[in-house]
C-alpha cells in the first residue's frame, strides 16, 4: 500500500492557538505535514513497540508562535529574503548558500565556510523541521528563529552585513516595498519584520513522507526487515531514542556524546552544569542520509562511522552522558540500524529558488 502523495493536503492548523489557516497552492509541497487519512479513533491495545512507534508519528499541522502566525505574505517575503544573496555585504552569501535545499538545508560540507571563503568553526546545521525547535544553534545560543535570522546577517565571519547598510539596500529594490506593505501593513523595512519572515519561511521547511511514516501508520511492508530490527535496536538495545526522541527524532536538549574534538559547546554558556560542557544540540534525523558529514564538526563522514563512534560509547569524560556507554552491537545490528536511519529519507522534492525581487 503507498500512502497518498501528502501534496494534496492543502490545510493544517497553524498551532499554538492562531487558529486556522488553509495553505494556498502557493505552499512548496515540503511544506504540508499530515495524512489524508484518518487513523483509528480507538487504537487496539499498544504493546511497548507500538507505543515507541506511536512517539514518532508525524504532527499534523506545522507550529507556529502566536507572536508571528503565519500569512502567505509573511512566506513569500521570507523566501525572497532567504534566498537573496543581497542579505550578505559581499552580495555572495545567501542564507541558502549553507543551507542549502539541495543539500538536505545544509551545505555538505564538514564546516561552513563564511564571509571571504573563511571556514567557520562548526558545521552548517539542516534548518529542516525547526518549526518544532525550542532553542537554536549547536550550543543553543539563540532562543527563537526570529531573532537567530539576523545573527548570521550581522555576523563578520558569515554574511558581514550592517544591519543599517542592509535595510538601505533593501529600501533601494522596488519591488521589496510591496512584498514588506503586505506582510507588514505600515512597519516599513524593519529588521523585527526581516526576522519574522524569514522564520516564518522556515518553519514551512518540512521533510517529506518518509517509508518509516508509512510503516508506522500500519504498512508492514514499507521498510525491510533488518530496518524493522534496526528501529527495535534504536528504541531498545541501542537505547537512542533516549536522546533522538519525537517525530522529529530530537529532544531539542544538550548532551556530551564523547566526540574527540576540543569545542565545549553549550558548557561555554552554562559553565556550572559538567554534563554541559562539550555537550551539543541533539540533531533530528530525518532525511539524515542527505546531509553527511555527521555532528558539528563534520568529523563523521558517514553513517556507519556515526554507529561507530555510538558502538564505542565516545570518550569517556566526567561531562559525557550518563547515557553514553559501550553497546556490543554484532555486525549485523550495525547493518540494521543503518537500514532504518535510511527509511527517514521523505518525498519532498528540494523546493525551488524564488524570483527575485528587482
Ligand atoms: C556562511 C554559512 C552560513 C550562512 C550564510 C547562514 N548560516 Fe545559518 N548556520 C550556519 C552555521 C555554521 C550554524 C551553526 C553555528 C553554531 O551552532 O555555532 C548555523 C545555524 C543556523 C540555525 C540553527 C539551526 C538549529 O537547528 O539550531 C538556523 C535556524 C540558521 N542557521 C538559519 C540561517 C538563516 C535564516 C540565514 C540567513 C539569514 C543563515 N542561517 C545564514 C551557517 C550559515
Ligand atoms: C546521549 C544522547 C544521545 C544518544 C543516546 C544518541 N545520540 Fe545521536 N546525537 C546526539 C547529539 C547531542 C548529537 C550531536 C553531537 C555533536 O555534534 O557533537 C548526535 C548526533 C547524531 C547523528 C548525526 C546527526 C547530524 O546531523 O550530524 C546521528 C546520525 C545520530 N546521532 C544517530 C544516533 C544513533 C543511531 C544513536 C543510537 C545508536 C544515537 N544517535 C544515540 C545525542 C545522542
């Protein structure tokens, strides 16, 4: 049985009390979550496999702040914005360049190289699925989208560019006026406006249906068998799930998996904390497969070097995680949990570049 194509879907519920909002067809298809059909009202009596499966069923609809809900306007502003190269001073740099559609929105590289071909310290994170973040960054140094989207503009490592200089550059391009009037009736080209579109952009950057969303909702034959035992391991044995929790596999928290490099991560703001020290965002894993290297900084190059690394338990420090430990896995546990990591991969076709404003 293959799942209905998710693009028909057109409505979600914009969350956190905003209401209704019926998604236009000028909505990238990456951007509806959902399914057509109705599951069970009443499910049958969930063993504890079920229950772990039930934990990573997709959301409905796509959440978005009451202090900035979504319109049509605010998104097609906030595409222009994230793919104009114009944000950056060089005219080089768009938020595009490192995160990228076509690479999974990352930049498939080990680390982000920044204003003047400069590499930067950590690796370009995916702004896949953020709509459902808490805190932002590696080190969770931003607390919400709209104010992350101005950090990488201003920044002299990244796109160097004064907000001061941006918004007369702005002002200068005709057709940004409009696109700012409809968004923002009467706020004029702000930068609280620049950040509330470009994370309303964000947040409709949605992975596709994957073949694991079909075999949760009840398709036996969606994913293989050792992907089947490869899940069993990742919620059992290999205890993953503690970390990579939820539909979008991320309990949006911090931990020091033992990775060899020096960074301390989220320990350089909480000082206090051992077990912040070294430690880092936990990365969601859907359509993980399109964006290797693996971990801030890029030092794994594949997912078998990820299991490795996992099946080794990291170097062992007082601020590694209590959760962290050797895990035995034969070879054949290792091929399985590689198989269901393959299954996250979604449909959504990378969305297309916008027309510039001129
Ligand atoms: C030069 C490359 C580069 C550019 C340009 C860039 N970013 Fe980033 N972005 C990064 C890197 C590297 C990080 C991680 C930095 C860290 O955690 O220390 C990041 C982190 C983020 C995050 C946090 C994701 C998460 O899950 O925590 C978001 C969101 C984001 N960027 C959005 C943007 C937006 C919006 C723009 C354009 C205004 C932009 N970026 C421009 C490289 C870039
Ligand atoms: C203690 C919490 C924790 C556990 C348990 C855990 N992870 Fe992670 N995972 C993380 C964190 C934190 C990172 C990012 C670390 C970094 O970048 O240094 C990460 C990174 C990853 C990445 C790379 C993602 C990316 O975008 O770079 C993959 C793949 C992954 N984990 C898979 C697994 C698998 C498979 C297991 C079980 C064998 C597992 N994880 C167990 C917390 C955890």
């Amino acid at each position: 049985m293959t799942p209905p194509r998710l693009c028909t879907f057109r409505s979600i519920v914009a969350g956190l009390a905003t209401g209704l909002v019926t998604l236009s067809a000028g909505l990238a298809a990456a951007a509806v979550v959902g399914r057509p059909t109705q599951v069970a009202v009443t499910p049958p009596a969930a063993t504890s496999a079920e229950q772990a499966k039930n934990a990573y069923r997709r959301p409905p609809s796509i959440p978005f702040p009451a202090d900035n809900p979504f319109t049509q306007e605010k998104l097609r502003l906030g595409r222009a914005l994230y793919f104009d190269t114009r944000l950056s001073l060089s005219s080089a740099q768009s938020c595009a360049s490192c995160h990228n559609p076509a690479f999974g929105w990352g930049d498939g590289l080990a680390k982000g190289v920044g204003h003047g071909m400069k590499p930067l310290g950590r690796r370009s994170p995916t702004v896949l699925n953020v709509a459902w973040g808490s805190i932002f960054m590696w080190d969770g140094r931003a607390p919400s989208l709209e104010e992350q989207a101005l950090g990488p503009v201003q920044s002299p490592a990244e796109m160097n560019m004064p907000i001061a200089t941006l918004l007369e550059r702005l002002d200068a391009i005709p057709d940004y006026k409009p696109l700012f009037a409809a968004a923002f009736p009467g706020e004029g080209i702000t930068p609280l406006a620049i950040g509330r579109a470009i994370a309303t952009y964000e947040r409709t950057v949605v992975s596709g249906w994957a073949p694991f969303d079909s075999w949760i909702e009840g398709d036996d034959r969606a994913i293989s068998a050792s992907a089947q035992r490869g899940f069993g391991l990742f919620v059992g044995k290999a205890a993953c799930s503690n970390c990579h929790a939820e539909w979008n596999f991320t309990d949006d928290s911090f931990h020091d998996i033992g990775m060899p490099d020096p960074d301390l991560g989220r320990g350089a703001f909480n000082k206090v904390a051992v077990k912040m020290k070294q430690a880092f965002k936990t990365p969601g894993l859907r359509d993980i497969t399109r964006r290797g290297p693996y971990m801030h900084d890029g030092s794994l190059a594949t997912l078998a070097a990820v299991i490795e690394h996992y099946d080794t338990g990291g170097v062992a420090r007082p601020s590694r995680s209590d959760l962290m430990k050797p895990l035995g896995l034969t070879a054949q546990e290792k091929a399985d949990l590689i198989a269901f990591l393959e299954t996250l991969t979604g449909d959504a076709a990378p969305a297309p570049a916008p027309i510039l404003p001129r």
